[in-house]
C-alpha cells in the first residue's frame, strides 16, 4: 500500500511538472507572437513617421524593416477563411512594401503608402499588440487614410500643408 501511494504521489508530480512545462511553453509562444505584433506595428508606424518627415530614405528603410517583421508574424486563432484571407492581403502588403523600399521618391512612397494603409488596417485587428490602441485616421479632404497609435492627427502625405489635417475615422 505504501508503495502503491509512492508511485501515485510520483505521478501527480509528474503530471503536474508536465502541465507547467507545457503552460510554460505556451506563455513562450504568446510572448513571441505578441513581440511579432509590435514589430510589425512599430514598423509600419516607422514608415509613417518618415513620411511625416518627409525623409524618403529613412521611408524605404522602414518599409524594409516591416518586410522582415512580416516575416514573422503568423495568424492565430481564425477560421480557414479568416486565415486565407489574411494571408492573401499580407501578401499584398508584402509587394507594396517592397515598392516602397525600392524607390526614394517621397511622392511615389506615399502613393504607395496609401494602399498600404488601407491593406493594413483589413489585418489590424489580428495584429494590434494587447492593450494598445490603434486608430484610423483620414485626411477628409482627400480620403486618404492611415494609422497610427496616437490620436494626435499627423498626416504623412501633406506634412508640410496639412500636418495636422484629419481626423479619427474608427479605432481598435
């Protein structure tokens, strides 16, 4: 009998060794996958702010930067459909980053920079890092959105006219 509850008491422990073995693991993984989300908001925000400073090589560094933070970055919890449809747009983001990062015409970049928001924000719920705010932000009198952590209206495609031209169209 003694060694019969020897053996179960081994077990116990041993069960619950695995089952924090294994909670450790998963805080791992959420921990990286929540560090994969701030890079790739971070990086976008990155580009957006170097467009605000009109810096075209500093834009296409950033736009390089979220390349590879995009890279990193997997969907979790979704639907076939959800996850297919994301991946199709973030591949979409990819080709436009990439036409960022190839050109340092500043016009050419915020054009691009246009569709990339607008891209990015369809996939910004299943990026937006826990416990920070993102918003949506449109210029109105062009229609041009982008994003950004901050509700202070900045808008990086008339920085020098219409620096604070806009206004909080939805938020997350």
């Amino acid at each position: 009998m003694k060694r019969l509850t020897n053996v179960l008491i081994t077990l116990l422990a041993v069960i619950s060794f695995q089952g924090k073995a294994q909670d450790t693991v998963l805080n791992a993984a959420a921990q990286k996958q929540e560090a994969a989300k701030i890079a790739v908001v971070e990086s976008y925000l990155g580009i957006s702010n170097s467009l605000i400073l009109s810096d075209s090589l500093e834009t296409a560094k950033n736009a390089t930067a979220f390349l590879r933070s995009l890279e990193k970055f997997r969907f979790k919890k979704l639907t076939l459909e959800e996850m297919n449809a994301g991946t199709t747009t973030r591949a979409e983001i990819r080709v436009l980053a990439a036409k960022i990062a190839e050109t340092t015409n500043i016009n050419t970049q915020r054009k691009i920079f246009l569709e990339l928001s607008t891209k990015m924000w369809g996939i910004a719920k299943n990026v937006q890092p826990s416990g920070l705010p993102l918003y949506q932000q449109v210029c109105p009198m062009t229609g041009a959105t982008w994003i950004s952590k901050d509700q202070e209206i900045k808008n990086p495609y008339y920085p020098k006219n219409m620096l604070t031209c806009g206004e909080i169209k939805e938020r997350i």
